[in-house]
C-alpha cells in the first residue's frame, strides 16, 4: 500500500501538482547580547505540499520541534545555552530568552512536507553573543582648570565587554587626529574574567582655537557593533581673564613667544577685549608714581596724629 502511495507522490510531484517546499527567509540575528533575547524566524511556502513539521537546531542538536498533527504542536528539547518562550514560539517564530555564552553557535530550520515525498529543505546561520559594558566609558586625569597652553593629558578606559569595545577621542564632536591619540592598550577586567577592558589615551595642547563659542567639548565614544554604544563628554569653559595666568601684560610684550601675533588676532576674531598697549602701560605707571609724594605725606601726618 505505501509503495503505490509513493508512486502516486511522484507521479504528482512528476505532473507539476506538487512543486516542492520553499525557503522564503530564514531570520537569525548575527549579534545578540549576553541576558537579552533573540527571535528566530522561518518563512516557507508549502507549494501545495502538507506541512508534516519545522525543527530547530542549534549546532546540529534538535532543540525545538511544530508538528501540526500531534495533540501539543510544539515541543522543546534541553540544550546548553537554548532557553525557549514556548508562549511566544510557533510554526514560523522561535523565541529564546536569558541567552549565554553557550547560546552562540550555528542555527538551522528544517522544514519538511507530509508523505509520501517528506520533502525536507533547511537553511542555516550563525549566532554571536556578546557581553556588553555594565557602565559607560570614563575619563580619568582631569584637572579642575585649564587655561591656554596647557598640555591635556587623559585615558579613556571602556568596562568589561567581549569583545572589546573600540574606543575614539573627540573634541568638539570631531575625531581626534592621530598624532594625539596613543593606545588603545588592552586589560583583563576585574569585575568578570572572560572580559577585556580598552584604554585609549589622549595628548593635546589647549589652544584659543579648540574653543566653540567659549566651550571645549573632549568626548569619550565606545563602541561595539552593533549592539552597543555609549559615550562621556567633559567640557572645559574659557576664561576670560586666562593670559593673567600666563604672564602680566609686560612679559606679554617683552616676550612675544608667550602669545604670537596669530594667537593675538585669533583672540580679537573670538570677540576678548584688546590687551593694554605699551604706551597705556607706561602711562598707568607713570601716574602712579606722580601720587607718590603724596601718599608718603599723607602717611606721616596719620602716624603724627596717632
């Protein structure tokens, strides 16, 4: 009786009335988070066949099996790293939660037809399961102040993750060239063994042009693709009264190396009011000493009545 069943399969499979099983799409994401879900997805089109059953499997281990026909459709097989939503899972859609490092692997739907043919198609693809960084990246080596001149120096150390994150210095939202970047240097973390940390450091000097309408923005960007990104940014203020931290207004002069014509000019293009001229200053000074004798007296006379 079967032989004449599977002879009157092929003669419809021969005659056009059963064109065979299709893989639409087969959904399987390439990058998951340690803890979080996953939804794998399995599209098919009968072409006039009966559907007998769709199989999961992870790493050829069946985990996850719908046959239409038996009393409970669904059914599910203990697997390392496989926790399935049986609530959330059907024909087309299997939800896994709580993923592990053990979930990453290869995954394949099989998706087969009823007798007498069985026929049988699949497709496969790979799962990576990354840990991501419990905190975001932090800054270390800040000063309280800075003024023009000053040498910047900062790491830039990303959490624990696998991989490890990819980290890039920017300053007022753009890339940091080369030169000033060293590193990134790598490290065991102490919070979870199995995960690295990045340390990326930064070395610029700070200088009237790397401020934006009075603020220098250094930001810290750590990234894993594509799950994950996060970042610190830091903002230094500019002072107003920042060359009276450098020099008086006269080593401002007889030192030109201290603020070079450029830095002068890029002051005035900035809107800071003008230094004081030489003449001004010889003036102020001459002032004072013609108040001088003045003074002196009126210091006498209070030391006599007292």
């Amino acid at each position: 009786m079967f032989g004449w069943l599977s002879l009157f399969g092929l003669v419809l499979w021969n005659q056009g009335l059963v064109e065979g099983i299709r893989l639409l799409e087969l959904r399987v994401p390439a990058h998951a988070p340690e803890g979080g879900a996953a939804l794998l997805g399995c599209q098919y089109d009968l072409e006039g066949d009966q559907l007998y059953s769709v199989k999961w499997y992870k790493n050829q281990r069946e985990f996850y099996r719908y046959v239409p026909n038996n009393r409970v459709p669904t059914s599910h097989f203990p697997t390392p790293g496989i926790t399935v939503d049986i609530t959330r899972s059907s024909s087309t859609v299997v939800a896994l939660t709580h993923l592990t490092q053990a979930s990453a692997g290869r995954y394949r739907c099989e998706v087969s037809g009823e007798a007498p043919m069985f026929a049988t198609v699949y497709e496969e693809k790979d799962i990576t399961i990354h840990y991501l960084p419990k905190t975001g990246p932090r800054i270390s080596g800040l000063m309280n102040e800075y003024d023009i001149g000053d040498r910047v120096m900062l790491n830039c150390t990303s959490s624990g993750s696998r991989p490890e994150a990819h980290l890039k210095w920017l300053i007022n939202d753009r890339p940091v060239v080369r030169d000033h970047v060293r590193g990134p240097w790598y490290r065991v973390s102490r919070e979870r063994m199995s995960t690295t940390e990045t340390i990326l450091e930064l070395r610029f000097t700070i200088m009237p042009k790397h401020f934006k309408k009075g603020v220098l923005s250094i930001k810290c960007q750590a990234v894993i693709a594509p799950l994950y990104q996060d970042d610190v940014v830091h903002q230094i203020l500019w002072n107003d009264n920042y060359y009276s931290t450098i020099a008086s207004p006269v080593e401002i002069f007889e030192e030109n190396q201290l603020l070079p014509s450029p830095a002068l000019n890029e002051m005035k293009s900035l809107g800071f009011p003008p230094l004081p001229t030489s003449e001004e200053i010889t003036d102020n000074a001459s002032q004072s000493q013609a108040h001088l004798p003045c003074i002196v007296l009126i210091a006498l006379m209070l030391r006599f009545i007292l």
